[in-house]
C-alpha cells in the first residue's frame, strides 16, 4: 500500500507522516487489497481538516474529518475510512457467496 501524504497550509513533520502511516496501517489488516492512499492535511483557521482517498480495485473510498486537533483529525478520519473499508468488504463476500449458493442448490423437479 502506498501513502502519499501532503499538507496545505501545515507542514508534514515527521511524527506526523508516521503518526498517519501507523494509523492507516489499521486498514490493511481488514482489506489487503488496498492500491494506495491519498492524505491531504490541512489547516483552515482554527479547525484541522484531514481527508483521505482509498484506491482499491473497482472503487475509490473517500472520507474527512475535522477537528481543533490535527491527530484528532486523523483518529477520526481512519475510523470513518475503516468502516467504510469493512464496509466495502462485506459487500464483496455477501455477493460472492450469493452466487454460490444459488449455483449449488438442489433443483427439486
């Protein structure tokens, strides 16, 4: 998974490029075919917004956050796109085994 992160009107420090690498690691352990993601940080006066893009195969994940903190922010922001990533998943595995069950059901004639 690659995590390309960028800031605007923040700069990235290196606590916080780690900080955000460990978090989003969370979400591989639930969907491992994540292709890469992409972080914008960014500080508008007083609030910390942090918005992120998922890139799997066949769909794209979005989410943001925003908060008076900025690793807040990201808290916040890996549990939307955690959810969605288990989500997104579910509906993958719940179709798949859909289409089994109706393939090897008994036909009664």
């Amino acid at each position: 998974m690659q995590i390309s992160i960028t800031g605007h009107h923040v700069e990235i420090t290196p606590p916080l490029k780690q900080y955000v690498e460990t978090k989003l690691s969370r979400l591989e352990r639930h969907f491992e075919r994540v292709i890469d993601v992409q972080v914008i940080l960014d500080v508008e006066k007083l609030n910390h917004k942090a918005e992120a893009t998922i890139h799997t195969r066949g769909k794209s994940l979005f989410a943001d956050a925003t908060a008076e903190d900025m690793y807040a922010a990201i808290d916040a922001l890996t549990d939307k796109l955690d959810r969605q990533v288990r989500k997104h998943k579910e509906k993958q595995t719940d179709h798949h085994r859909s289409e089994n069950t109706r393939n090897t059901a008994p036909v009664n004639r």
